[in-house]
C-alpha cells in the first residue's frame, strides 16, 4: 500500500514511522515519499537521511487553496498514492484533496480530542489543569482536528510538569500509537 507523510515542521513521527517501517514493523505498507509544505521543515533533513523523494508545495506560488491543492494531487497521482498521513502538517484540508481520498487521511494530535483541537492542546491541557491527557489518531475531515476518532493513548499530567516535559510525554505516546494505528487501519482497509 503506497503512502505519503504531510508534514510542515520537525518530523518526529514521520522519522517514527520510518524507523517502524525500516525495522520490518510496517510490512507491506510504502511510504512513496515526504510531502511538505514548509521549504525549511526538519522533515526534509529527516527524508534525506532516509534517501526518501521530498516534494515541497509552496501555498504562496498559487492563487488559492485550490490551486494549490490541484498541484499536490497531481503528484499523489503521478505517485500512485493510496493513503495519506498527516504528521505535523498545518494547514486544514480542502475539498481538492478530502474528496480525492475520502477516508484515506489520518491525522494525529497530541490530546484527547475533542480537548483541545488546533494548535497548543499541550500547553492548553496544562493550564487547564488536567490531570490526564494524550494523544489521538483521527480521520481527517474538512473541520480542524474534528474527524471521526480511530485511537487514542493517556498519559498523567503530574505537578510539575511544563510544557516541554509534558509535550516529551505525548510525542513518546505519538511514536507508539500512530505507526500502530496505520498498521491496523491501512493494512485491513487496504485489503478489503
Ligand atoms: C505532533 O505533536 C502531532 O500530534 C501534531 O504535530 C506534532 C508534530 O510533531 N499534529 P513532529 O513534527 O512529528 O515532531
């Protein structure tokens, strides 16, 4: 099954992935390769290192979100794309790519949704309060961070936390829930 990763900055769990994948963890799923948005994202260093194609889409070389849109599809054509996995990509989907892959676009977000969609869950969970958050892998629909819920993974919020500490403690969820979600979910949709 031929996949990409979206991602816009560090690339974290796309390296996870990788390394899932490279360690026989994530057999017969391809990652065709690194798709970004952001010329200086971390991800691409990461693609590099993994000898992975990585194609940069510019939103500001294109009139609109459409244009745009049309531009990345027709690489995930060319490519012969089947699914595509959001990892730190930050920008919300439109009907170009949702309707091109309906159901076939995952996300993951580093909170219990519906807590805190959008950007900062982390340091909102924190001065919030919470005692208990996570992560959360979700499909992708056209709202932000409001797909149908696939898994998520708890973690305690403890007295003296910050917001690096606690970030440190969901990545390390991330890295374990998404490579195992796109195991089950891809593998069995795939197949049927
Ligand atoms: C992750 O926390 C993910 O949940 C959110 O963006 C962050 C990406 O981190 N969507 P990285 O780029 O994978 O390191």
């Amino acid at each position: 099954t031929n996949i990409v990763i979206f991602a816009s900055g560090n690339g974290s769990n796309f390296e996870k992935i990788m390394e899932n994948i490279e360690a026989g963890y994530l057999s017969g799923i391809n990652v065709i390769g690194l798709y970004t948005d952001n010329h200086e994202a971390f991800a691409i260093e990461r693609a590099r290192r993994f000898r992975l194609p990585v194609h940069i889409f510019n939103r500001k070389s294109f009139n609109d979100k459409e244009d745009y849109e049309t531009a990345v599809l027709k690489q995930l054509t060319r490519d012969q794309v089947e699914w595509i996995v959001l990892a730190g990509y930050m920008k919300l989907l439109g009907p170009t790519l949702l309707n091109a892959y309906p159901g076939r676009i995952l996300n993951i977000h580093p909170s219990i949704l519906p807590s805190f969609p959008g950007k900062n869950a982390v340091g909102q969970a924190l001065s919030y309060g919470c005692r208990v958050t996570g992560a959360t892998v979700h499909y992708v629909d056209s709202g932000m961070d409001t797909g149908k819920i696939i898994d998520q993974m708890s973690c305690p919020v403890y007295e003296d936390d910050t917001e690096e500490t606690l970030q440190l403690r969901i990545q390390n969820l991330e890295y374990e829930l998404y490579p195992r979600v796109i195991n089950k979910i891809i593998q069995v949709r795939s197949s049927q």
